[in-house]
C-alpha cells in the first residue's frame, strides 16, 4: 500500500502550514509618538540606564535604579512623570581605575542597580554592580537617603551589569539568584538578611545544583512557604547534546534552616525541575526569557495561580521566534513532589531511581532529618518528571517577533467575565496587547515605546493605575494599558476586542469598561458589531439593521477629474490592519481585466468612457462592512458636475460626537501620526479627503450597502480570481482549504482502496487477518481525537490548527504516534 507515502505527504503538507497558524497580526499598530497612544517620558541627560523598576504599593511612587543613582519619581500625575528625589550613588575614582586595570570598559564600570526592593515600610534595599564588587545599602524611601554604609553585596547582586539576576525580599530576608564571582562562574541562590531564627544559607556548590544559569525571575507562594526562581541552564541530563539549554524553575522554602551536620549554611530544600514549552512534536522553545504570575482569581484556590512566560528556542528550525507558555501552580508542585533523578557521582550520569527513597527531597522542614536523608536529599534534586504548559501546547506563538519581556493581567470584561490580557514587550521595541481567546490570541494592538534595541529593559504594570512602565537604558517610559477613547464608534469599539473598553451607548464614547456603569456594548469574544452595537443602540434603534438607508456618516466623496487613457490610482485606507478592502462600483463589475488590485489596497485602473464613474472601497473586518473612500471620477474637460454622488451625506455632527471630535478631526493632524496603516504614499495630495478619513481608522461608520447589493455578489469571486489575496491571512486560508481538499481526496481514495482490499481479502482468503491495523487504528485515533481536544480547550493557537490536526486525525488509521524528536522522558 502507498501509505508511507501517503503519511510522509501529509506530515510534509502540515509542516507547510505551521508556519502559516502563527501569524498574529495586531489589529491597530500605533508608531512612535502618535496621540492615540500616548506615552509619557521621563529622561535626563545626567541619569541612564534606567532599566531597574520598583512600583510602591499604591502605585504613586516609581522608584527607579540607573547608572550610579537612585530616582524616586512621582508618577501619581495623569501626563506627567515628576522627578522627586535623586540618590546618587557612584564609585569612586580609584575604584573605577581598579575596575579598567582589570580590563573591564570604562563605561560598564559604573555602579548599575540591579536589585531594588521593598525591605520593609520604611526602607528599600538596593545593590549595585559598583565598579564590578557590588554594594548593597539601605535607603529611606521617604528621604532616598542612605542609612548606615554600604555592604559588601556579592552573591546579592551580578558583578557584570549585562549579566540577569533575580532578587526577592520575603519577611525581611533577601533571596537572590545571581552570580558570585567576578568571573561570572560561580552561580548561587542564597539568602541573606537573615533574621534571628533564621541562617544566611546558599547552594551547596560540590554537586553542581545549578549549571551556567541565567536568572530570569522569582515568585513568592505565601500558602506554602516556598519561594521558586525561573532560570535556564545547560541540561547536563542531555549530555548527548552538545550545550542544550533546559528551562527550569527551582525552589526553596523559606523556613529552611540547613543542615545539623550535613547541608550545614546549605539549602535542604532546594530542588529543581525542567520547564517545558513544547507544542506536541516540535522542538521545544527552550530557552526563558521572562515570566510573570498571574495571581489568583479573587477567591480562587491558590493552586490555581498561572505562571505566563516567555520562551525562545535555541535552534532555527522552530516555525516561530518565540512563544508564550502558560504554567499551573499545581502541576509545579506535583513534579516536586513526585520522583528525583539520581546522579552518578562517579560517571556524572543522570539515571532514574533505582535505590530506596529514603526522603522527600523538595520536602519543607527536613533541618532535624537524618544526615542519610540529607545525603539523599542532596543528591537528588532534578525532579524526574518535567513541568509541561497548560495543556502541554504553547499559548502563543509568533513568527514575526521575538519577546523579550511581559506583564500579565486578569480583566473583567462588561460581562463580569474574566480575560487574560499579555502586555509583551519585543526586542524591537514594541509593546503588544494580547487578550486569550477561545478562538485563540488576538492582538488588540502594538505600541512602539523605544526605538533602538536595548540591551537591557524591564517592564513593570500597575494595576491599580492602569499603567504600564518600561525601563530602558534612554529613560522611563508610561503608557496607559488601555486608551477606549481612540475607539471612535461603536464598530470600532467593538471591533478593538479590547476587555478593556466598551460602547457605551449614553455618551456615545467607547469607555474603561472599569469605570462605567450599566449596560456596555462589548463583544471579547466574537467582535460581533451588529449584535454587540444594536443591543445598546438607544437613539437609533435600527441603526445596525440592514434596512437602515445610508443616514450614518460615511466618507464624503472625493471628485476627481481624468483625462482619457489616464493611469488612475484611487487610494483605499484599511480600517485596521485585519481588514481587507475591496472595491465596488454600481451596476457594473470590477473586471480583472481592466483593475488592478494594489497590494496596499488600492485600485489602478486606465481612465475611459467605460471606467467613468462611482467607485466605492469597503472594509470587512469580523463580517462586519464599513465604507472607506467613495470616488467619482469624471473627464477633465467635462464641465458636469457629479449626480448620484451627494446620495452620500457627510458626516453629521451627531455621529462625529464623540469625546471631542475637536482636535481629532481637524486635518492638522498629520498622517504620520496617526495609526501605521498600510494606505499610501503621502504624495497623493488629491486624495487628502479619504486620507483623512484613513486615519481616523473609520471614525467611519456603518454605510448601508443595500443601494449597491446588486454588485456585491460579484465581489467575492473576484477577490480571488484577481490574484490579489493581499495578506498572508487569506493565504493561509486559501492554503488550508486546498491542503484539508487534498486530504479528503486522498482519504477518500485510501478509504476504497482499503474497502476494495477488504473486498478482495474478503473473496480470496477468508482468514485474513484484519483486525490487526483495524484495532490499533481505532485506538490511535481515539487518542489522537482526546488530544486535539485537549488543545482546543487550552485555546491553541488559531483555527488553522485545528483544522489541520483535526484532517490529520480524521484519515490516519495508519498514522503513527507523535514524532518526538526530542527526549524529554530520562534516559
Ligand atoms: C487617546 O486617544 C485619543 C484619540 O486619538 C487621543 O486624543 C488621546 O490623547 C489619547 N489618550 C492617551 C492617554 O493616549
Ligand atoms: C526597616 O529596616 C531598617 C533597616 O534595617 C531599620 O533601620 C528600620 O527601623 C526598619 N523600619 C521598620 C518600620 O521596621
Ligand atoms: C527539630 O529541631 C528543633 C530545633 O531546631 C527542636 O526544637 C525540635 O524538637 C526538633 N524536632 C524533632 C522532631 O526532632
Ligand atoms: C547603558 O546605556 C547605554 C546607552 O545609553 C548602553 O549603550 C549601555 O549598554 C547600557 N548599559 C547597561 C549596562 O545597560
């Protein structure tokens, strides 16, 4: 039988469509310093490096550590980021000779801060590189005075300003994961500050517990006393691999003691586990980049706590730059407490257990146990069993950026109900929101908060205040997490998907779904307009209804005189950058013969007497249509003015009357500003009316399109056939329908030739025994369907992939398991 072939085909075919299921496009993209997305800045010639962010807990302070200082900045002010105190805090002179004689850049012997936290109601702790041999001091939050001299900060803080590090502060006492040596070899999660019942403890470092780590994060889980750190490291379990990376997340409990005798000033409870974020086969994304809690929904179970993190992969091969992987609290704490590997001290080889288990490592509270246990627990502490994302699939993916930083948030949306929102940060300077979906990530939009790539950046949200802080080596950045009123109609409000914002129908504005009351129109989930509008729709009542006649704004006309044999180009705005416009004229096709369909949108066509006339671009986004640009286009000498083209009514006040249609609708602001949508070359001053209209990203409007209905059967068709397909999304699409086709076909096919087979079999040989591939294909199949059911529950990425695994699924009866590449079960 062909199947080999037939197998490999499809595995070829769906390997063509992953890289097709992870183009996340953001819907509305906003350049540096546009005014829908307004940033406020804080820089100063005098303090760089401001890269080290400590919100206090009402969220009206932001205490900052940069190059050789110590900023507290007021941020309590809506438009404004207010210097309030400086500590400056540098090395001296000779401290800066030592570090360049040691062969170090000047520039990187400053003192940088790296840790900054809260260490009790008065004062702050913060360590700095200092010359590379970091400090640590008290500081007065109130005055930013120092207290008492600096201390000696090594294992608290990295010696090499570029090299990561974590830093926690629980009751008082200091817990650090960083680097304790000049060298930068000598890796160590300790504490420090340790308070009367307490001991100052640390890795024990003969077994190598950590391998050239780099530390990402660290998390405190008040209900079970234990602190865990993020972190990845060469894998020394995969040593057939020449410097595999592994994530791990690690723990500690912080009613550790040490030892009596054994893991004596040592960690009894220090265990790690690997973190995997790996979608099926594919390689994993192994390498962390950045991690945040969500915390617990109000009266949740605190296993119920999610970890979101960001992951990249140390190969190329993997279809996108990087993922987003989602991990529950529970399934950290049952792989700490299930198996341990054992090392071979001898050979350095990692093996599953084969001897007693003579104690829990992992466990809290071992600092009376034996020394045999204590022996044991010292041994053994890679957790046997890897920490999988939620429904062992990625979150997200994206094949276009590589994250570098994120913030997560629960939302509630207008009804009650709650959404993941990811704030991610790109190495190119962008900041993505993303809300989780059902159907998948959406991405609501993307700000550009920095335009060089930075070295070093953090990220930091407050909630409370709505705001998202960025930290870079040029200054601090603020950005509300949400801006409705950009939203100018309720399509528009509505189309954003933002839980953030909703239509609220009293004032017409779309508003902070936070802070209004009563009935919202808002629709996260489907961005259904007619629904989500008509319901709140007050005044005008059949104002989604598709009987409504064009009383709506809609784009005032734009006449444009042609001579004959003219090449014409009519520009056409997108609505946003998930919209797909096309092109209608009344009573007549659009034949691919006479117009080019531009890739940006637009239409290019050789004015004659046939092409004369009404031209009208629409926008469909959700299936829901609005219209962009409508042009009539005349011969230049004739002198008649043009008829049916005031059937289109401007704009009226009253739908314009939004929360300040002043400054917004005037032309003065500059298509630059305005939301990069792919529209056109800023030459085409003819078209400055559309233009206009383009940027106001369709303070549009619901044009009734019953007047044209005629036409808009033809429409699809030659969307198509007009080879035009302008965005990948559709190609992907297309790309889907054509392989899913092929595999009907071929499945159909293999299914009578099977049935022709069985026939055959059923004639000749009686006996022949069939049950064989009949039962194990039924069981794979049965559990290949719980599989694909298991992801679409865990909001995998994109209907595409459903659709390919789902086709997969449907036809192999002969498919073997999962290929998987990778071991990730111990050798
Ligand atoms: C929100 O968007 C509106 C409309 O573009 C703009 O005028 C306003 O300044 C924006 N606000 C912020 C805080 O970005
Ligand atoms: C906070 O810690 C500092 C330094 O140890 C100490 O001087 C101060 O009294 C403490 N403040 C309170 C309120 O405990
Ligand atoms: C454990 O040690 C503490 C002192 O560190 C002691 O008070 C306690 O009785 C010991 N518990 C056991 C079970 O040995
Ligand atoms: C400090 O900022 C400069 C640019 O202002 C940058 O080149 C340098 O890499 C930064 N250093 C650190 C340690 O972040």
């Amino acid at each position: 039988m062909g199947n080999p072939s037939l197998l490999s085909f499809t595995v070829a075919l769906l390997g063509l469509l992953s890289p097709c299921l992870t183009k996340l496009t953001p819907r509305v993209s906003f350049p540096m310093g546009n005014p829908g997305r307004h940033h406020t800045c804080f820089n100063s010639h005098d303090i760089r490096n401001t890269t080290t962010l400590l919100l206090s807990e009402d969220g009206e302070m932001l205490y900052v550590g940069g190059q050789d200082a110590v900023l507290a900045l007021n941020i309590s002010h809506k438009d404004a980021i207010i210097l309030r105190s400086k500590l400056s805090w540098s090395p001296s002179d000779k401290d800066l000779e030592q570090c360049s004689m040691k062969g170090k850049k000047m520039a990187d012997c400053s003192n940088f801060i790296r840790v900054l936290n809260f260490l009790n109601a008065t004062h702050i702790y913060a360590c700095g590189t200092f010359a590379f041999s970091p400090r640590c001091t008290y500081i007065n939050s109130e005055t930013l005075t120092m207290s008492g001299s600096p201390d000696e900060g090594r294992g608290r803080c990295p010696y090499d300003p570029y090299q990561r590090n974590t830093a926690i502060i629980v009751d008082g006492q200091l817990y650090t994961g960083t680097v304790a040596d000049y060298r930068g070899n000598r890796p160590v999660i300790s504490r420090h500050l340790s308070d009367s019942r307490h001991v100052d403890l640390k890795l024990d470092d003969t077994l190598g517990w950590l391998e050239d780590p780099t530390f990402i994060g660290s998390s405190f889980i008040p209900d079970e006393e234990k602190i865990y750190f993020f972190f990845s490291e060469v894998g020394r379990e995969y040593d057939f691999i020449d410097k595999f990376i592994v994530s791990r997340v690690s723990q500690i409990c912080t009613s550790d003691v040490g030892g009596q005798r054994t893991l004596q000033r040592r960690w009894t409870t220090f265990a790690k586990a690997q973190l995997l974020c790996q979608a099926g086969s594919e390689l994993p994304y192994n390498v962390i980049q950045d991690i945040d809690i969500l915390p617990l929904a109000e009266g949740g179970p605190a296993d119920d706590t999610l970890f979101y993190g960001i992951f990249t992969s140390q190969w190329s091969v993997n279809s996108g730059r990087s993922a987003v992987c989602s991990f529950r609290l529970t399934d950290i704490k049952s792989v700490f407490s299930g198996n341990y590997k054992v090392l071979n001290r001898d050979t350095l080889q990692w093996s599953t257990r084969v001897q007693e288990k003579v104690a829990n490592p992992g466990e809290c509270g071992l600092h009376n146990a034996s020394d045999n246990a204590l022996r044991f627990v010292k041994e053994n502490f890679l957790a046997e069993d890897s920490v999988r994302s939620i429904g062992r699939s990625l979150t997200m993916v994206s094949t276009e950026h590589t994250y570098s930083r994120l913030t997560v948030q629960r939302v509630q949306a207008a009804n009650r109900k709650n959404y993941t929102v990811l704030f991610l940060l790109t190495e190119a300077g962008q900041l993505h929101k993303a809300v989780l979906l059902q159907s998948g990530v959406h991405i609501i939009e993307e700000v550009q908060v920095f335009e060089q790539p930075q070295p070093v950046k953090n990220l930091k949200l407050s909630i409370p205040k709505g705001m998202i802080y960025v930290g870079t080596s040029e200054g601090v950045v603020k950005i509300p997490s949400a801006n409705c009123s950009f939203y100018w109609t309720c399509a528009q409000c509505v189309l954003s998907r933002d839980p953030f914002c909703g239509w609220n129908p009293f004032s017409r504005s779309c508003v902070e779904v936070s802070q209004a009351h009563g009935i919202l129109g808002q629709d996260v989930d489907g961005g259904n307009v007619e629904q989500a509008c008509s319901s709140v729709s007050l005044t005008q009542r059949t104002r989604f209804s598709p009987s409504d006649l064009p009383t709506a704004s809609c784009p005032s006309g734009e006449l444009l005189s042609v001579s004959l044999n003219e090449v014409v180009r009519l520009k056409c705005p997108a609505a946003s950058q998930l919209s797909r416009q096309f092109w209608e004229r009344p009573n007549s096709r659009l034949s691919s013969d006479l117009y080019l369909h531009m890739k940006d949108g637009s239409l290019s066509f050789v004015a004659t007497p046939a092409t004369l006339g009404q031209y009208l671009c629409l926008s469909t986004e959700n299936g829901y249509r609005q219209a962009m640009a409508i042009y009539q286009l005349r011969q230049k000498s004739s002198p008649l003015a043009p008829t049916s083209y005031t059937q289109f009514r401007r704009p009226t006040p009253t739908t314009q009357a939004g929360p300040g249609p002043g400054p917004r609708s005037g032309p003065d602001t500059s298509a630059t500003a305005w939301p990069k949508i792919p529209y056109l070359d800023p030459g085409v001053t003819k078209l400055s009316m559309s233009i206009r209209n383009a940027t106001v990203t369709t303070r549009q409007t619901n044009l009734d399109m019953s007047t044209w209905t005629g036409e808009s059967r033809g429409k699809e068709a030659e969307f198509h056939d007009g080879n035009l397909l302008p965005t990948s999304r559709c190609s992907c699409y297309l790309k889907e329908v054509v392989v899913v086709s092929v595999l009907l076909v071929l499945c159909l096919s293999l299914l009578i030739i099977m049935l022709l087979y069985v026939i055959r079999q059923h004639c000749h040989h009686r006996t022949a025994p069939h049950t064989e591939t009949g039962s194990t294909g039924s069981r794979d199949s049965n559990r290949r369907s719980s599989e694909v059911q298991g992801e679409v529950f865990n909001k995998h990425n994109g209907p595409t992939m459903h659709g390919g695994h789902g086709s997969s699924f449907i036809c192999n009866g002969t498919l073997p398991g999962p290929i998987e590449h990778l071991p990730n079960t111990p050798i």
